[in-house]
C-alpha cells in the first residue's frame, strides 16, 4: 500500500522534481472546508501551497439529493472524475490533499478518491500549518489551470457500510461515532434534525486522533487507543460522523493503526433523517 501521511519537506522536494521517489507525479489539492464556514475559496486565494487546486467539498466531493440521503452522500462517479480529471489527475499520479483543519476536511478527498481508484493519495500531516512552520512559501490567487488529466474512476476500493446494515452492524461489530462526545451524548445538535448517537455505537471523537500540531498520532499509540475501545482482533470497525467528513478522519487513524475500516457515508445525518431508526442519548452506547 502507498503512504498514507506525507511531510511538508518530503512534499516540497517532490514539487521541486515533479513527482515522489516512491509515487508518480505529484498533484496537491487544497480542501479546505469547515461546517459553519464550508467556502474555503477566499483562503485558498489568500495564501495556498503553489500549485495546489482548490477542491470544493460540497459540490466536487459530495452529491445533494434529499435529506434522507444525508448531508454529504458519495457523488456520482462521473462528477467526481471529471473534477479530478479537472484538477489534471492522471492515472500514476500521487495526490497530496491538506486543508487548514488538522486534515479534518482533507480526508474526505483521500477517502473518497481511494474508494474510487486512486491508488496513491496522501495526506500532508499537520496541514498547512506543517508547510508554513517549515519556512515554504505560499502562492495567491488562483493557481494555474492544469493540463485536464485523463484518471478514469470506479467505485469499491474501499470497505462501505449503507444505511440498511449500520444497526446491525453496531450489535455485532464495533461501530465508532466520531463527533465531539456532547453531540454523542445528545447535549447538543447544530444541524441534524435528532440529537443522539447510533443506538450500540462508541464514542471516539477523531479529534484525539491528533496531537496539538494537527499530526497523527503514531500508530502504535492509534492502535492502542482503538483496543481501548474494542477494535480487538476479529472485530470489523465501521466509522460514522455528522455528515461522512470527519469519518474520513478517522478511517484515515484506523488505516494508519492497521485495521480496515467501514465507512457510513451517509453517517448521522442521513441515520436521524429517518425517523423510524432508533437513537440513543448518554454517555453509553445503548
């Protein structure tokens, strides 16, 4: 398996050279998105790594459809090749993605764009912060339009949990939530119609997943933590957030760990949208 984190330095000797020693041609996408601000273009053109290709979450990374579908359903497959191939994608390529946010957003592009084929694609651990700490400049405005690339897409390279399995999945194998724990505990909810958790779910904010400086924890120290909370060796991991964002975040901390986790894309927000599922409320999983 190609590298899932990538350094700020090894990433401006691959832009120096085009491409990664152990990859293809390098292509960096900015992601930057947050929930109550989910147009990063202004920041981007602020100051961004040179290069790099503005992503939109809510239009090149996620479909709109009805409410029941969830906030951030999985795009259609074209719509997501052609903005790939707009962003001059090629098959062999190695595409970093970082946003300004500990990865929190990023993480959508890295999983969404394995799940459809894209072998390598890597996170810059510690975001923007780790390329500016580290003295490299950025570029503002627009970046220059890239030749259109020519990366064909399909989905199912990675492991997905659908709406009709996710209670199921919770009895039998370890279903993580990985919102902050007062929304799992139902004290809060900004933007979903029911406050609450997957009935059977565990709490696993993937916000811990991180240190201070926005990078990964190591993978022991990941491993150790999901054992805690009961990824122990026979049991599948499935993975849900508010919107199917920070879920990536968190399957990326489960990869680097060594599981194989199960995503739920349409996560709490397509979950509380059916009103004949249940939800708990509390510290507790049931």
């Amino acid at each position: 398996m190609a590298s899932i984190l990538t350094t700020a330095p090894e990433l401006h000797a691959a832009l120096a050279t085009g491409a990664y020693p152990d990859g293809g041609s390098v292509r960096v996408l900015d992601v930057r998105w947050r929930l109550d601000r989910p147009d990063g273009l202004p920041d981007y053109r602020n100051g961004h790594i040179p290069g790099a290709q503005y992503v939109d979450l809510d239009h090149d990374l996620a479909a709109h459809g009805d409410p029941t579908d969830g906030r951030h359903p999985i795009p259609p497959i074209e719509t997501l090749q052609a903005a790939a191939r707009r962003w001059g994608v090629d098959a062999g390529d190695t595409v970093v993605v970082y946003d300004d946010l500990k990865n929190m957003s990023s993480a959508r592009a890295w999983w969404l764009l394995r799940h459809a084929g894209v072998d390598d694609v890597r996170l810059l651990d510690g975001s923007l912060r780790a390329w500016t700490d580290a003295g490299f400049d950025l570029e503002d405005g627009d970046a220059e339009t890239p030749a259109p690339g020519s990366v064909s897409l399909s989905y199912g390279a990675l492991p997905v949990l659908e709406l009709d399995a996710v209670g199921g999945f919770a009895d039998e194998d370890l279903l993580l939530d990985a919102r902050a724990g007062e929304r799992y505990r139902g004290e809060v909810e900004p933007i979903d119609p029911r406050a609450g958790h997957v009935p059977g779910a565990v709490s696993a904010p993937t916000t811990e997943n991180v240190g201070a400086d926005g990078r990964f924890r190591s993978p022991d120290e990941l491993r150790s933590r999901f054992r805690m909370l009961g990824a122990e060796d026979g049991v599948s991991v499935g993975v849900y957030c508010g919107s199917g964002v920070t879920a990536a975040h968190q399957a990326v901390a489960l990869t680097l760990a060594g599981y194989e986790p199960r995503v739920f894309p349409g996560s709490w927000s397509q979950w509380s949208n059916h009103p004949e599922l249940p939800v708990a409320a509390g510290p507790d999983p049931r």
